[in-house]
C-alpha cells in the first residue's frame, strides 16, 4: 500500500470517474487504475463499484476511502513540518479560488509572487465555494480565496481587499443614461445572472430591491451562466444589464466597449474577499507570503473601506 495508492482512490470518490480522477492526478488512466486494482488484490476487497455511472465506492470501499483521507492528511502535516523553521520559502502550496474571483485576481499578482519566491509551486484550481471548503476541511487545499464568511470553527479567515459591483448596461438600457447607479435601481428581473451556488449571484440578489419574476416582461430570452464572460457578451449584444466585480474592469477598453460601465454612488456596494484555511500554523509563512503580494497588488481604493455595505 502506497500513498500514492490512497491519493488515486480519493481522487476517483471525488470525481467519480476514472478518466477524470487521472487528469487531475496527472497520470494516464491505465496507470491510476492498474494502482488502483493492485490496491485492491492487496486488501483483498473490492473499493468501486464499476459497474455503476458514475463509478460510486462500495460498503467497504466508502471505509476505506475516508482512512486514507486521514493518512494522506497526516502525511501532508509531516512534510510541512519539515519546512516551517525552513527560511527559504519553497513547497507545494494548493490554492482553491472561485471563478468570479481567478481571472481577474490571478493576472495582479502572479508574476511578482513567483519572481519572489520561485521555489514555491502554486497548484490553482478553480471551484465553487461549497467544494473549496470542503477541500479545506480534507486538507486537499492549503488556502481558499473566497468572498463569503464560512462561519465554520475549523476555517481561519485573513481580510484581503474590498470589492466594489459594477454596473455594465447596454446601450438601450434605460441606466445607460444614468451617470452612477444606486442600488435603488436595480431591478432583478431585468438582470442577467449567474448560475444558482455562484455566492456572485447572491450578492447580487440581495442587492436588488425590486424582486425577480419569473421572466423578464421586457425580454423574450432567460438565460443563466457559469460564466461571467458570457453575460457579458450578453450585454455588449444590447440586452439587458449585469454586474461585475471591480477587477474585472481591467480587462474591457472602455474605449471600444460595446456597452458601458456604470459605477456605484455611496453607498457603494462591496463584497470582501477573503483568504480561508484550516491549519493554523503549518504553511503559515507561505500564507503570509501570499496574503501580502495579494494586498500589495490590487489597486489603492480596494484595500480600505466603509463596512456599511459589504454585501454577504
């Protein structure tokens, strides 16, 4: 039984796919699953049932599994043992972020962390807050950034920055007309969103103090995203309206943008992103590492705020 073994089965009860627990493993499929067989005529014990779809653990599999998430666990705090009284940052470190945080952030800060701390790998992966902290809890993740409080005792929380939502209306929008927008005018039925589990969205709904029917009167389109990029497109067709995070301004020319950006008066509303992780002190140098080049990186007016209207 190898540790490499028990990170293939948990990979496999995570994904519950075989070809899809290998990507993320970086090994071809054929590799993960002969490990996987091999585990198993050592045990003696069968731990998938592959006759299902998705592939789901067996009885005793499902025993199994949740052990060698407590030895991969237990293995991972010996390694990062060995590196805290190490003076040189350097390591693996796991970062879950969620996607309405990533393309916006990432590009501010990645360069200078690397060239500052180059025996440091950064390992990203993209998800919804719900999966992030649940990888915190396994201890599959070393850090989460994310833009909501867990309120989970075994979560630690670091503030990073504040926020703002932007307005982004197409032209033939009635707020195209508008200088600056106040949260009195939004109108939930008449703005794109993104898919249900996005904390964006929620913030955004909360904002809104007319409530969202059924369906737009003024649109015969519904249409949810994953993708912010994608209601964005929406707009620039000139339908409707969204709202952005403030980072991602950065990437429109408001030049030749095809519909226009609207900012908030005061009450600005806000959404703060935070850095979460569960072990508080193993990995803590790279933590504040991380924290810092964050914070030093995103623009002035993000870094202090009113807290009148952080939108949870």
């Amino acid at each position: 039984m190898t540790l490499t073994q028990l990170s293939y089965i948990v990979a496999v009860d995570r994904y519950r796919h075989f070809a899809t627990a290998a990507e993320k493993s970086y090994v071809t499929q054929p590799t993960l699953s002969m490990q996987i067989h091999k585990l198993e005529e050592e045990l003696g014990v069968t731990i998938f049932d592959r006759s299902k779809s998705p592939v789901v653990p067996t009885e005793i599999g499902e025993r199994i599994i949740e052990q060698a998430k407590e030895m991969l666990k237990q293995s991972k705090h010996i390694e990062d043992l060995a590196l805290i009284n190490d003076e040189e940052l350097k390591g693996e470190f796991r970062i879950g972020i969620i996607p309405t945080i990533a393309p916006y952030l990432l590009p501010l800060f990645l360069k200078s962390f690397t060239d500052k701390y180059p025996k440091v790998k950064l390992v990203f992966e993209e998800m919804m807050t719900n999966e992030l902290l649940e990888l915190l809890e396994q201890d599959q993740l070393d850090v989460g950034i994310i833009a909501t409080p867990t309120e989970q005792s075994f979560i630690h929380e670091v503030e990073l920055y504040y926020e703002p939502f932007v307005g982004y209306v197409s032209g033939n929008h009635p707020l195209s007309k508008k200088k600056m927008l106040h949260i009195e005018d939004l109108d939930a039925s008449n703005l794109w969103l993104l898919n249900e589990g996005h904390c964006f969205r929620d913030q955004t709904i909360k904002l809104c103090k007319k409530h969202r029917r059924e369906a737009s009167k003024d649109l015969n389109i519904e249409f949810e995203s994953g993708n912010l990029e994608t209601l964005k497109q929406l707009v620039e067709q000139d339908f409707g309206m969204t709202l952005l995070p403030y980072l991602a301004i950065n990437q429109i020319d408001q030049q030749c943008a095809k519909a226009y950006l609207r900012y908030f008066e005061e009450p600005i509303p806000r959404r703060e992103v935070r850095l979460a992780y569960s072990r508080e002190f193993l990995k803590n140098n790279i933590i504040e590492a991380f924290a810092e080049e964050i914070r030093e990186c995103v623009p002035e007016e993000l870094k202090k705020v009113d807290k009148s209207l952080v939108v949870e």
